[in-house]
C-alpha cells in the first residue's frame, strides 16, 4: 500500500500563485507516476498533471504554461506550482499515483486539498 499526503492548498485571489506538495510513504518503490486532479463543485474529478520516475510530464490543456508539476524522488513527493491563477482552477486538489506509467484509473489517492481562487 501507499499513502499519500497533499499540503499547500488555501486561498489566493486572481493572478496569484500556490504550491501543493504531495507525500508519499509506504511501498513507494512500486509507483512509477505520481500526479494531480482536481475536482470543483457539481463538476467530475479532472486530470491536471502527471510526471513519470524518469521525469517525463503530461499536462492538462487548461494549465498549461502556467502550472508546473515535479518531483523529488529521493523524498517521494511531487509538488504543483500553480501560478497565474484564475476562479476557475478553485477546486478540490487530489494527488495520485500508481504502479503503471499513467494516471488514468490510478490505484492510490490522497484525502485532497482545497484550492479557492477569488475574482
């Protein structure tokens, strides 16, 4: 098993930035992509970003060029740097990972935070 842990979430008004951090503990060795979702109100959960072991990563159109996700795998986490925030980026931010080389389906999430961005 793996647990996931996010942090960083809070509020921040248009044009801003944030950072979410994800921790990763337990069978860490067996995850090969870690990445974010995001879910806002009335709308289903979304895929934002994801990065591979090797580094390789995928965006969501939505949040390209302003987000940046990396990750440090000596301390098995993986963070998000959101600059350039808009309203409609507020949501409930997931971290994930799985065993396979992507987040389509993925096999362990954490217990989210929350992203609020005013107008």
């Amino acid at each position: 098993q793996v647990q996931l842990v996010e942090s960083g979430g809070g509020l921040v008004q248009a044009g801003g930035s944030l950072r979410l951090s994800c921790a990763s503990s337990g069978r860490t060795f067996s995850i090969d992509v870690m990445g974010w979702f995001r879910q806002a109100p009335g709308k289903e959960r979304e895929f934002v970003a994801s990065i591979r072991r090797g580094g390789s990563t995928n965006y969501a159109d939505s949040v390209k060029g302003r987000f940046t996700i990396s990750r440090d795998n000596a301390k098995n986490s993986v963070y998000l740097q959101m600059n350039s925030l808009k309203p409609e980026d507020t949501a409930v931010y997931y971290c994930a990972a799985d065993s396979r080389y992507r987040l389509v389906t993925p096999e362990y999430w954490g217990q989210g935070t929350q992203v609020t961005v005013s107008s």
